[in-house]
C-alpha cells in the first residue's frame, strides 16, 4: 500500500513567540544517537549486555511511518510475523519459535505488562517511546511463554517541563486514511504531567467479493492513550497508563488456492463476515530510586473481546457459517527489588556486584464460544433442518506466581559474569463442551485440572576486550507450561509443557569516535516436547496444540549501523535460521522428522538509507 503523510509538531512555547526570529537550529550530531534498552528489566546500554536485541526507537518509528509491532520488526534478524486481515491474529516468531496465540511462544510486555495471549499484543501504535526484540530464551527474568524471547514496548513519558504535541495523518491507495495526534506536558512543573493521544486508522478491502460486489477485507479503528506522571518527592515516582482500542476488520481472504492463483484478490462467497475486536488495558507502576536499592511495582489489568463471523464454506452457497466469540481478562503484579544503578555492591578490589529480584503473579481466564452453522442436508441427507455444532463452548482459568534472581558480578571491570533462575508454578482449570443444537448426537464435556512446575537456569558472560568492543556467551533454559485446547480432537485436550537449551555466543562493538556500531551472533537452540498448532481433522478451519518430540535451530544474525555524515544514516541487517524437527518428531499423527518448522524462513534481511536536511522555518527534508 502506498501512503504519504502529513505530519505538523506544535510546540505551546513556540505560539508565544511566534513573532519572534526563529532560533539557530541545533548543531547536526555526528555520532549514532545513544539507545537504552530494558532487555534484563534495568536500563543499559545494548553494546555490553550479552543478548541479543533490537531497539526501534521513536525517530525510528516516526520517520518510517510505522504503526504496528509487526512492522517494527522488520528492523530485527530472525524475525516473522505471520498475520491475516484481522489485527488480533499477529503471531510473532523467532529463529523459529512460536506457537498459537493463546500459549505464546514469545512474549510482548507493553508498559511493563506482559500480554498472556497474542491476541492482545497486535495493537495500534500511539505515544510509544521504543520497542524492543530480545531474542533468544528470557524465561529466567520473564518466566512463562518468554523462551523465544520479549518484545518490549514502551509509551513515550510526558515531560515534567513543558508542553509539546503532535499530529500525523498519512493517507494512501485503497483510501488508506490514518490520523494520529497526542499532546502531553506539565499540570504541576516538575512534579505533575499528563499525556493523551488518540487515533483513527481505515483503509479499503484488497479482496473483492465477486458475489456481492463489496470488498471482504477491509478494516477499521479507533485508539487511545492516556498517562499521568506524579512526583511527590525526588526519589518516587508514581505512573498510571490506559490504553484502549476498538477494531472492526473484515473476513478473512481465504478460498481455494487454485482459484486464487486463476483470480488473484477475488473470491465467492453468499456474504461477507466480519473480525471485531475490543481491548482495555489500565497500568499503575510505582517506583523508588534509592541510594543502594531501588524499589518497583507494576500493576496489570487487561480486558479483551473478539466477535467473528466468517462463510466457512468459502462459496457461494449458503452451506456453514461461522460464529466465534471469545472473552478473556487478566491480572497481574510485579513486585521488584535491584541493586541502585549507582551502587553496585563492593565484594572485593577487584569484583562488584548489581542484583536484582522479584515475585510476579497473575490469574487469567478465556471464555469461547464457537458455533458452525449447517444449513440443511449439508450434514447428511437425512438432516432436513439447519444444526448448530458449538465446538467449543470452553472456559479456561490459569493463575500463578513466578520468583526470579540474577546476578552480575564484574570483575576488574571489564568481565561481567550473569547467573539468574527463576521458578514458576501455574495451576489451570478447563471446562470443555462440545454439543449439537438440536441434540443429534450425545454431547462431549471434559472438566480438568492440571498443574506446572519449573525452574529456568541463566548463565551469561561478557568480557570488554576494550572499552567499545564486548564479546559474550549465554546459556539459557527456555520453560513453556502446558494447558489445554479450547477444543481438539478427542483425547487431545491437553499438551505438556515445552523446554529447550540455548546456546549464544557473540561480538559487540563500535568504532569511528561511535559513528559505527556492528554486533553479530550465532545460536543453538534444542527443544523438547515442542508444542506446534495443528488442524482439527473433524472441524474445519480449527487447530489444536499437541507435542512434537523435539526440533533444533541453528543460525547466525548481523546488525550494523553507521552515521557516515550528520545527515545520513545507513542501517541493516541479515539473519540465517535453519530449525527443522528432530528425528522421531510426529505431528498429528505424522512422522515429520527433518522437515522444516513452519513460519521460520531460512533469512531474513534488511537494509536502509536515510537522509535528512535541516530547512528554514524548522523544516526538516527526509
């Protein structure tokens, strides 16, 4: 899709002195901008942590236009996003991890709040100050659902000083219209500040109907946020976030692919359905800098809501139709404790100590009712009259509690060596229900329980050989608890927890007084009892999670970036993954050992050039 863009930044000082000579603009900076990431939950500089991860920044996001964490994450090797016309279904992998959106393989933390089910995390970009891709198992700081990694996504903190805002409304083809505007600033100076940003994106189907005539995919939404940020005294700080979004997208573009291939874009259906989806996100976090330990707490509520409405026959005969409708809310509290960045703890002349420690908990509960439509005879030819399947009417809760720890101890400065552990608990609830309406045949009902217990193991060193050049190793142990299927085939209702071992090592560095920054990384990952999504054979357009033996990923990633002159900046980034199944690996019911994991391409690649020349009147040329 083509799209310009309209963009204005109104600054409230600048109205006052509007008649007055415009200042001298800024001296060009000649080294690549600074970036701070919170990848092991402290903020630090990417180039000496051993991990590997990639920050979009704002400028970044701004300048490319980017609205979506999927977009976003071109910028990161080893990345894919596989997604459909509806915005809920954007499932993220890396170096071939992932899984269904109900039991994430990776896990997106926006503001701090980890979103227990993907359907959730694909959202609106507003207000947002960066995102993170942490690649690679994290489940010893983040626990559950993180053994592929964290995308971390954080909103942009009003200013305690003055006001600013901003407007952009790009527009493209397919009446692609997208208007986005926020304005934040000072209540109280220095001690109050508040944020709002509201926006409205829409654009046309790229599929056409050739029954009706109307286009099958288009989509639309209206979004929101707002932050408050008090300081009642130097070293406290109290942040409350809310976030909202109302997305109404159309069916999804599926037919049969030979057709496709005949008539690209169009398809025949007796009607068009629809993918509605509401999100309400509320966060409080609350934090102490001391002089030896700081002290935080995050405090999570999320509410969400999805209704669709989809031709499952793909044709144009009034034959099945269906109704899925799904509810889901969670809770969730972090309580953490860290050595002061500026105080890290004396254990001798040589080696020094920072720490950090924490307890989260949460509970989580998911509602689904998913009812296919049979017109008559469709069947069976002794069926005269319409039947409802509800496969399923299922209810799912799940709480539990994770306490995690880690350490680094630096010696003589230049050698940091990383342990951490976490341990988890998770106890789930189902109650599954599959019946037909009228009763023609007896129903299936399961009520289960089960529970999971793990602890993931982190070690991690680093040594600066100089001061910009760090080379790294990490082993890590990956944990995924199991659950259940909201609904699957018969004696599948339940998978097992997943595991894998992690094996990185890598080099980061920079050079030319910082006008250069490069870092390379290569990676062993061995999983068992690999949970993958596989398709109902008895209900089409279903899938289930069931447990493969086991699978193995091998690859290496480059990243460079490089500031040759104030005004250009060049960027890149490649990415090898070859992850296949291992021998003895089924899959519902097939021996799919060697073959490749499904969603993990063999590269990834990325590479941009940007320009920029100051003008008069504050213009900038991109």
């Amino acid at each position: 899709m083509a799209a310009c863009s309209l963009i204005a930044a109104l600054f409230a000082p600048a109205l006052a002195a509007a008649q007055q000579p415009a200042p001298s603009p800024p001296p060009l900076r000649t080294t690549l901008p600074p970036i701070t990431v919170t990848a092991q939950k402290e903020p630090d500089d990417p180039q000496k942590l051993p991990v590997s991860v990639t920050a979009v920044s704002n400028d970044t996001l701004e300048n490319a236009g980017i609205r979506s964490i999927s977009e976003a994450s071109g910028y990161a090797p080893n990345t894919f996003f596989n997604e459909f016309t509806a915005r809920k279904l954007s499932n993220p992998r890396f170096r071939g991890i992932g899984a269904s959106p109900t039991n994430p393989g990776i896990t997106s933390y926006i503001d701090g709040v980890p979103q227990l089910n993907a359907n959730s995390s694909s959202i609106e970009l507003i207000d947002i100050d960066q995102i993170e891709f942490v690649r690679g198992p994290q489940s010893a700081l983040f626990g559950r659902n993180a053994l592929g990694g964290v995308i971390n996504v954080t909103s942009a903190r009003p200013s305690l000083t003055r006001w600013t805002g901003s407007l952009v409304g790009p527009f493209g083809n397919f009446s692609a219209r997208d208007v986005r505007g926020s304005v934040s600033g000072p209540l109280i100076a220095n001690t109050l500040a508040v944020g709002f940003g509201v926006g409205y994106s829409a654009r046309d189907g790229f599929t056409r109907n050739d029954v009706t005539g109307h286009d099958l995919d288009a989509r639309s939404a209206a979004f929101g946020r707002g932050q408050i940020i008090w300081k009642p005294a130097d070293r406290w700080e109290v942040r409350g976030l809310f976030a909202a979004e109302r997305a109404r997208d159309g069916d999804y573009a599926l037919a049969d692919l030979s057709a496709l291939r005949a008539k690209p874009f169009h398809v025949s259906r007796d009607f068009e359905g629809f993918t509605h989806r509401d999100i309400v996100s509320p966060t409080l976090q609350v934090r102490h800098t001391g002089t030896k330990i700081d002290v935080s707490t995050t405090t999570g509520y999320l509410t969400w809501k999805t209704d669709d409405l989809t031709d499952l026959d793909y044709t144009a005969l009034p034959l099945v139709t269906r109704s899925n409708k799904e509810d889901a809310s969670q809770f969730t509290e972090e309580f953490r404790v860290a050595s002061s960045k500026t105080a890290a703890v004396p254990l001798s002349d040589r080696v020094t100590l920072k720490w950090q420690a924490g307890v989260f908990v949460f509970t989580q509960s998911y509602t689904q009712d998913a009812v296919n439509n049979f017109s008559p005879f469709v069947l069976s030819q002794s069926l005269s009259f319409p039947i409802s399947q509800h496969s399923p009417d299922a209810a799912l809760d799940d709480h539990g509690v994770g306490v995690y720890g880690q350490g680094t101890f630096t010696v003589a400065k230049n050698l940091d060596l990383v342990v951490g552990a976490r341990g988890d608990r998770e106890d789930k609830k189902a109650a599954l229900n599959t019946f037909f309406s009228p009763a023609i045949a007896p129903p299936a009902v399961v009520a289960a329980t089960r529970d999971f217990s793990d602890v993931s193991p982190q070690f991690a060193v680093a040594y600066r050989v100089v001061p910009n050049a760090t080379v790294y190793g990490t082993v890590a142990r990956g944990f995924k608890a199991g659950g259940f299927n909201a609904a699957s085939p018969p004696g599948s209702e339940a998978y097992s927890e997943e595991h894998n071992w992690n094996y990185e090592g890598g080099v980061k560095t920079s050079a030319f007084a910082d006008r250069l920054a490069f870092s390379a990384a290569a990676f062993r990952i061995n999983w068992r009892d690999l949970q993958v999504n596989v398709p109902n054979p008895f209900v089409p357009a279903q899938f289930f999670i069931a447990n493969a033996a086991g699978a193995v990923s091998n690859g290496v990633e480059l990243e460079v970036n490089a500031r040759p002159d104030p005004r250009l900046d060049l960027f890149g980034g490649v990415g090898f993954t070859n992850a296949h199944f291992s021998s003895g690996s089924r899959s519902n019911g097939v021996d799919v050992s060697g073959k490749r994991l499904a969603n993990a391409p063999s590269y990834t690649a990325d590479f941009g050039v940007q320009y920029s020349r100051p003008l008069a009147g504050g213009l900038t040329l991109m």
